[in-house]
C-alpha cells in the first residue's frame, strides 16, 4: 500500500471491517513491523534476560565486553540482549510488548525476563516506571545487582550537582522497594549529594 504509517493507528477497526466480511489480514498483504530497536543479542536460550539500557555509551561498552570476552554475565546475572532504550522510546504504548511478542518470539507470553538500568536521576526512575507502565504484560524490573554495585562504587566520591533543574518528582520509595533496599536513606544521600530533589 505504502502507507503503512496511516494505516497503521486504526487497523484495529480495518480488522473488525476485515473480520466480518470473512476476510484475513493477508487479504490487505498486511503484516505486524514492530518498533525496531538498538539490539545486541548474544545468546538464544528458551528463557531469554533482556537488559534494557537507558544509555547509548553503556549499551556500546556492555556490547563490547560481550563480545571481546564471549561472556554475558553482568553483575552476576546472564544477560542474552541488550536493549538500547533510546530515551522515551520504550515508553511508548506496547512497543517493548511488540519487540517481545515479534523478535522474541514471545508471542504465547514473556519470552523471559525484562531488567532495566539507567541513571539514578528523576528522570532514569520516572523513565523506569512510565515504560513498565506502557508495557502492561510485560515484567519489567530494575536491575538490582547492577544499581547496588553503582551505590557502592559512588561511595566517597565527590559529585556534581544534577543539571536538571525542573524540579520533577519521582517516585523514589517505590523504586528503591523494587531494589529490595527496606529504606531510603541510602538513595536519599546519594541524591542530596548529588543535588537532587526526590519524594519520599
């Protein structure tokens, strides 16, 4: 047709349209073109760990270690993709549900588990949950053992104050619960030494 890009926002009524009149999608030569992403994939096992990345700089090194190495472990746990986010792009509506159910395969249901790392700001976390939010079925967490090892290694170090200065919230008692860390103190210091602002 060429003109996917307009066909593609209402296709769910073409395919009622379709559908009562007997017809399948391959009447219109019609087929699903997920978002594509950034992706290094280094293993294929049944149940597959995908590392979502907010940074394109930690994508390319963890895909360089990968593949000088040969190995994937990262932070003690085997990571077979990893996934540049690219900003809000994993935030829109279905996109990692689509990148799941297409070129994962996981069509039947998760194709195996969804970590996700980014930076320890506002907005790395408000990131977090607004694509954990436009992705329903998916079980995505953020990577624990990863964001632990960030914490230990920032210990004494001398900060920058944070750039942003828009003064957005995040939900930070959620998120540090998500690490498994039973209070906030420790993420409390590292943002006031960082400069930034967060509710409890």
């Amino acid at each position: 047709m060429g003109r996917g890009k307009a066909a593609g926002q209402p296709f769910c009524l073409v395919r009622e349209v379709l559908r009562y009149n007997g017809l399948g999608e391959e009447f219109l030569n019609y087929y699903d073109t997920p978002e594509p992403f950034f992706e290094y994939v280094h293993a294929r096992p049944e149940q597959m760990t995908v590392l979502i990345l907010e940074n394109k700089d930690t994508w390319f090194t963890f895909r360089k270690l990968m593949q000088d190495t040969g190995k994937n472990i990262v932070a003690g746990t085997p990571v077979d993709v990893l996934l540049y986010g690219e900003g809000n792009k994993i935030s829109k509506c279905g996109a990692l549900e689509e990148y799941n159910a297409v070129m994962l395969g996981g069509k039947r249901g998760q194709a195996g588990r969804f970590l996700y790392f980014g930076d320890l700001d506002r907005e790395g976390i408000r990131l977090f949950f607004r694509a954990r939010g436009a992705n329903p079925n998916l079980d995505i967490k953020p990577f624990s053992a990863l964001y632990q090892l960030m914490l230990k290694l920032a210990e004494g170090m001398e900060l920058p104050e944070s750039p942003d200065e828009r003064g957005v919230e995040a939900p930070l008692s959620d998120f540090t619960s998500m690490l498994g860390f039973d209070r906030v103190d420790v993420l409390t210091v590292f943002w006031k030494r960082a400069g930034i602002y967060h509710k409890r």
